[in-house]
C-alpha cells in the first residue's frame, strides 16, 4: 500500500485541497514551486507505464481538475503539470504535480 492510498484513507494526514470520488489532491510536503499540489487517483497505479484502456476517463479527470484548479487559484495562465516516470520514484503510486511560482 503506498503512502498516497493511506493519505486517501486518512491513515495519514495531509493538507487536501479538493477531492472527488476518484481523485485527491493534496499539497505537496515538499514544495518546489509557490504553488505544488498533488493529483492523485484513488486507484492505486504504478506508473504510468502500468495504465490500461480502462484508465484513460481517469486520466483525462486528473487534467480536467488541474484546470480547475489552476482557474480557482487564478493561475491558470502560467501552471505546468508533470508526471515521473523513473525506476527510483519515491512513490510507486502515480500522481500528477501542478507547480505554479505565481
């Protein structure tokens, strides 16, 4: 079980900045950028390396709630989204940064 399924949970505490059924996002606890939150399916996935066809609405879900996340937060001009993929990721569940310096 990776540390974000027990964010999900509520085994572990985090900051959430918005949830729905299949997503949370959360700020990150350790900030790169003003504004580093984290997009995270409830559905325990890898990497991206391990989506399947069925993943795909999820995928678009994450986006879509950075968007409207990025329009809340007033910074929906100047906002990057970035996803890991690498072999040493710390956390084996994947999720989306959206970084912001506004």
């Amino acid at each position: 079980m990776s540390i974000f399924t027990k964010i999900i949970s509520r085994e572990i505490p985090s900051e959430i900045v918005y949830e729905q059924d299949n997503l949370i996002v959360i700020k990150d606890i350790k900030p790169i950028a003003k504004t580093h939150l984290l997009i995270i399916p409830k559905k325990e996935i890898s990497t991206i390396n391990d989506l399947q066809e069925n993943d795909r609405e999820l995928m678009s879900d994450m986006i879509f709630v950075a968007k409207k996340i990025a329009k809340d937060l007033k910074i929906e001009n100047a906002y990057e989204l970035h996803f890991n993929v690498w072999d040493l990721q710390e956390v084996k569940h994947i999720h989306m940064h959206l970084l912001s310096n506004i």
